[in-house]
C-alpha cells in the first residue's frame, strides 16, 4: 500500500507543472519610472544648472491643480511640469495613478519641448504626416505621440511643459493641464 501511494503521489507532482502552464501569466510588477543612478564616469561631467523654467512652488502647485481637476472628473492621473529642456521640475503621483503613465507624460514633455506646440497638436499633425510619425517613433524620448501636454511660455519663450497622463484619453488628460497653466498663468514672469 505504501508503494502505491508513494507511486500516486509522483503522479501527482508529475502533472504539476502541466497545471502551472495552464495558468494565466501574473501581471507585470511595475518598474521605477525614474533614470537609473548615473555611472562613476557620468559623476564626473560637469553639472549644469537645469534650463530655464518656472519656480518649484509654481510647479508643484500646478501639478497639484492637475491631479485635482483629473480626480474631480474621475482620473487618476500623474502630472509633470518641466523646465524648458524637458527635465522635470515637478512630477506628482496622483492617488491610485498607473506608475507607466509617469513615463507616458514625459514622452508627451518631450513632444511639447521639441516641437513647441501641445502634444495633441503634434499628435495630429503626426496623422497627416507619415515622415513626422516615423521621426516620433524612432525618438526613444517621444514614441507614440500622444495628447496631454502643454507648451508654457513666459511671453514669447518657451519655458516648459506640463504634462498629464492617465485618464483614458489624452483629450481628457489635456484640460487638466490646461487648468494647471489657468492657474500659475498669472504668476509667470
């Protein structure tokens, strides 16, 4: 009896790994959405101050004013406001936000810094243009073009972006933004 049991329990692990690939993969763990740490050589280089932008306080408050227009309609959003070199000044996670949409909205920083329109805009005009839409792609700073982000000038300079992602549609990530400018506007100079 002894022997048949021990044989029915190999049986058993036997068939395990059948039912282990049987199941659906686990959903990815998300990663860091920041840089890696730089190397001993990248410590060395000099370090430039960030490009021109609008100050911390102004940044972080209309990241805050973003996350809150989003929340209000019913997105979990993150917000980003860069510098006028597309180097993030602020980045706020709003409260239950996807971690990769923090990577999705510098991608749309990025579109704003170098072609100085919205990233819907650039988005559109990626439609019409197959040239601009394989440039888009192939910048590993920018990849598929997305609404969401907003150029910010201070009078006729660019000064930076601000960038939301998250809700289900750029076009509903856009007006956050928009309302994050609406409320710093005044203040820029």
């Amino acid at each position: 009896m002894t022997k048949s049991l021990f044989g029915g329990f190999l049986l058993i692990l036997a068939a395990a790994p059948a039912q282990v690939q049987a199941q659906p993969p686990a959903a990815p763990v998300p990663g860091p959405t920041i840089a890696a740490p730089p190397s001993n050589e990248e410590v060395r280089w000099p370090r430039p101050p960030r490009a021109r932008g609008i100050p911390t306080a102004l940044a972080a408050e209309a990241a805050l004013e973003a996350i809150s227009v989003c929340k209000a309609d019913g997105y979990k959003v993150n917000a980003l406001v860069t510098d006028s070199g597309g180097v993030p000044i602020a980045l706020l996670s709003g409260e239950g936000a996807a971690a990769i949409t923090q990577r999705i909205a510098m991608s749309k920083a990025q579109s704003v810094i170098k072609y100085h329109m919205t990233s819907g805009e650039v988005t559109a005009r990626a439609a019409a243009d197959a040239t601009l839409m394989a440039q888009l792609l192939a910048d590993p700073m920018i990849g598929t073009p997305r609404q969401g982000a907003i150029p910010v000038m201070i009078g006729t300079d660019l000064a930076g972006a601000i960038a939301v992602s998250g809700a289900p549609s750029g076009d509903k990530d856009e007006p956050c933004a928009l309302a994050a400018l609406n409320k710093i506007k005044g203040r820029l100079n």
